[in-house]
C-alpha cells in the first residue's frame, strides 16, 4: 500500500506542476501580471476562476483567498492590464482546468494524510527520523519494508544513486554520499561541510530503525523510543558540529616535513696511498728544469715582496708584479709558439724527402723493365 501511495504521490505531483504551468501561460495572454502578484499555484487557480474576465475584478471578493494587500494590487492592476481580450468560451475552457488543478491539489492532500497515517503504522521509528515521504521512497525503492530491514547502513546511505556510484567505480572517482536520504530534513539542517558525516549517522540509525520497526514482535512493542531517541542525538551532533565547526580526528593540523635521503658514502682517493710525488709536482719540476720560467716568477716575487715590506704603498707593486708576470707569460708563450713552428717545418721536410725518394724508386723500377723488354 505504501508503494504505490509514494507512487501516486509521484505522479500527482508532476501532473499538477504541468496543469499549473499551462494555466498559468494560457491565462497570461489575457492577465499577465497576475501570474507575478500571486506565486502560490493553488491560490492562483482560485483567483482565475473567481475572477473569470480580468473586467470582473473589481466586483469580486478575493479574501478567502488572498491576503488584503495582494487583493488590492490585483485589481489595481486588472485596471491597466496590457493582455489581450479572450472569448467566452477560451474562458470556460480556462476555468475547467483551474477546476481541475483544485480537485487534484485537494485529493494530493488527502493522499499525503493517508500515506503519514500508513506509515506511521507500519514504520514509527522511520517516519520519526526521515519522515513520511523519504521513508515511503526508501520502502518504495527496496520493495518492501523487510527487505529494506536486510540491507546494511552503507547501502541505506546511497539507495537510489546507483547510477552515480556506479560511473564513479567505472572512471574511479569519488562515490556518492548520499542517495535519497538526502531529502531529510535532518540533513537539510546541516551545514554543507558536515553533511556527509550526518548522513553516515542518519543511515546508521535508519538501519537500526528499520529493523526495529520490520522484525520487532508485538509482546516488544513498537513503541517510538528508538526512533525519538535517535533523532535527539542527530540533532545534538550537528548543533555541536556547527557551533565548534569541522575538527580533525587528532584535533590539530599538524605538518610533517618531508623525508629526504641523504647518502653518507665516502669515495676512496687511491692516491692518498700511494709514496710517490703527484703529477702536479712532477709537472712543476720539469717547467723548472726544461725553460728555468717557475724559478724566474718565484724569484720576482720574492725581490717584490722585500720591495713592498721596506716600503709599503697603495697598490702600484702589485701593478709592477702583474705586468712582469704577464711579460714573462708573453715571452713563454712566444718560445712555445716558435718551437711548434719550428717542429712543423721539419715535418714537412721529412714528408717531403719521403715523397722524393719513393718517386725515385718508381723511376727506376720502370726503367728496369724497358730495359728488360
């Protein structure tokens, strides 16, 4: 019963939402401005067909139906409406659907009594902590209120986003929080932040009342407690969690600082071992042997540094000291350039006589052998 209620329910609601837009379009081309004054869509069919023709405004007593300010503004302004003038018979039509509307919003109400009636009877303790009409989606969405009993809080929590957790799972993003359980009113009550939490909690206790109200027995009794119990603690966690604001589960943010591996192995330097002199004193000692130019800069040095002791002044010896060592590195680098040159002129030299003499054999092997024939 409780099934095809919800069902019902449903269905009614989509069909008055289309009547009151046709309405609302169809009695616009006549009196658009009423469709601004009066929002409410019951009220608004009431007042169509009270009122009939918009010239019919002034004679008609709106307060049964509308607040004294909003009679006074729709007939002030049903006296300078810009619509368009209709035929009797458009307004015969018009006022039929507006009956329509009435009757169907009239027996709506009446279902939805029945519907909190039933389930109040069947599931106390869920109407208590999701009401009538999220309770009876839930049952609805199960197929029944033992089969809604079996299933575990996890499950309870995303009834009816199977297709989001689904493509979540698929693509291997984040999964839903909530399904229809959302349309609560106690997590309409929370804040955006916590509202994945209170449904954890919501769905922990729909679970637990669920099966309460499907598989307790009569001598228990099905008594609200659980249900009224449940509901209290909800509320007092989301009033705490909006008056302290979301914590962490160890109370502080605490930063850590990367780790960053830093090795410690030495490398081996073979030559600390070894007892003979290095290369770079044995290169410093053939310099010294071979052009005599070591012994000359260390010389210079030595007099330049006496020379600044005995008299100390600003900075013209260093200049004295830079000039000779750039003088002595001239004359270096020009005996080194000569002694290239020198050893190139000599191999070609070599490569020439080469050439002459391989030439000469040639000569006479080729002599040889005229002679021969």
């Amino acid at each position: 019963m409780v099934v095809q209620a919800v069902s019902l329910l449903d269905d009614l609601d989509r069909e008055i939402n289309n009547y009151i837009m046709r309405c609302r379009e169809w009695y616009g081309w006549h009196f658009p401005e009423l469709s601004r004054i009066i929002q409410d869509h019951q009220s608004y069919a009431k007042a169509v067909r009270l009122m009939g023709m918009r010239t019919n405004a002034q004679n008609c007593d709106f307060s049964g139906i509308l607040s004294k300010e909003l009679e006074d503004r729709v007939k002030s302004e049903a006296e300078i409406s810009m619509g368009t003038d209709i035929s009797d018979s458009d307004m015969y039509h018009i006022s039929g659907l507006c009956t329509q509307i009435i009757d169907l919003a009239e027996y709506r109400t009446e279902l939805a009594d029945y519907l909190k009636n039933r389930m109040m009877i069947l599931a106390p303790n869920l109407t208590i902590l999701l009401g009538e009409l999220v309770g009876a989606r839930l049952i609805s969405h199960a197929g029944s209120l033992v089969n809604l009993a079996k299933y575990p809080a996890s499950t309870v929590q995303i009834l009816g986003a199977e297709k989001a957790l689904f493509r979540a799972l698929k693509t291997k993003r984040s999964t839903p929080k909530y399904g229809l359980i959302y349309h609560a009113s106690l997590i309409g009550q929370a804040h955006s932040k916590i509202k994945g939490k209170v449904a954890r909690k919501l769905a922990a206790k729909v679970s637990l009342a669920t099966r309460i109200d499907a598989l307790a027995d009569d001598s228990q009794g099905t008594a609200t407690e659980c249900g009224v119990r449940n509901r209290a603690y909800i509320e007092e966690f989301i009033r705490k969690s909006q008056e302290q604001g979301p914590t962490r589960i160890t109370g502080r943010a605490t930063k850590h600082e990367k780790y960053t591996f830093s090795s410690t192995v030495k490398r081996y330097e073979p030559g600390v071992d070894s007892t003979q002199r290095s290369a770079k004193k044995r290169k410093f000692s053939e310099v010294d042997d071979e052009g005599g130019e070591m012994k000359k800069k260390v010389e210079i040095k030595e007099e330049l540094d006496d020379g600044l002791d005995e008299q100390p002044g600003p900075s013209k010896p260093k200049h004295k000291k830079r000039e000779l060592e750039g003088e002595q590195n001239d004359q270096g680098s020009s005996k080194k350039k000569h002694k290239k040159k020198h050893d190139e002129e000599q191999d070609d030299q070599q490569q020439q006589q080469q050439q002459q003499k391989s030439s000469k054999k040639k000569h006479k092997k080729k002599k040889a052998e005229v002679e021969e024939e």
